[in-house]
C-alpha cells in the first residue's frame, strides 16, 4: 500500500488528536513510501533508513520542519483517505468521513 507521509511543523510528542482539517497549516506533505502496515511505513521514515548520510536534510529544511525521522504527531496517508496519526505506543486511524476533503487537497513539494 501506498502512504502519504506527513510530519507535524512543531512536534508535541504528545497523543493529542490531530485536526486533519488544518493539516496544511500543522504538517507539512514530506513523501510517499510503499509499506505492507503504518508500522512498516514508520520504520522506512527513520532518519538511518531513507537519509543514512543526510540526504534529506535540504528537503526538511525547505518544509520547514525539525526532525528527520518520523514520530509522535506525525501522519500517515493512506489511498483510502484514512489517515494514520503515530501515537506513544501504536496508531489512532482518522477515518476520511472525518477529514474534510479540503484537507486532502495538498499538493507534494517538488522532490
């Protein structure tokens, strides 16, 4: 399956609900990953697994965001709008009919 990944612009590392319909207000679109399960997903998003040697780090910087690996407060994407908010311990799925559309029109930075 495919994920659309996002990461919160000032992480809290806190469990609080995310309001998908601000989400181009609070995270920022930084890639898309293939993975069996959102644990899958998480794993890629480690800083030592998809930027090994910093490559990502003109990409965090440009969205303006602090940290290269995925954590608390970030967001999965799923192809059936269902988001996926990462959690202390697991996954609190944001189901599309409650995410306004609107907050799924973002558009992807250039890679």
């Amino acid at each position: 399956m495919r994920y659309r990944v996002y990461y919160a612009r000032e992480p809290t590392f806190l469990d609080d609900p995310v309001d998908v319909e601000r989400i181009d207000h609070t995270h920022a679109f930084v890639r898309e990953v293939e993975a069996r399960t959102p644990d899958d997903a998480y794993a890629q998003m480690q800083g030592e697994n998809w930027s090994p040697n910093g490559e990502a780090r003109p990409l965090i910087e440009r969205l303006g965001i602090h940290h290269t690996s995925m954590s608390v407060g970030d967001l999965l994407r799923d192809a059936s709008g269902t988001y996926w908010q990462c959690l202390a311990f697991g996954w609190r799925e944001i189901k599309p009919e409650q995410a306004p559309e609107a907050a799924c029109a973002e558009s992807a930075p250039p890679t």
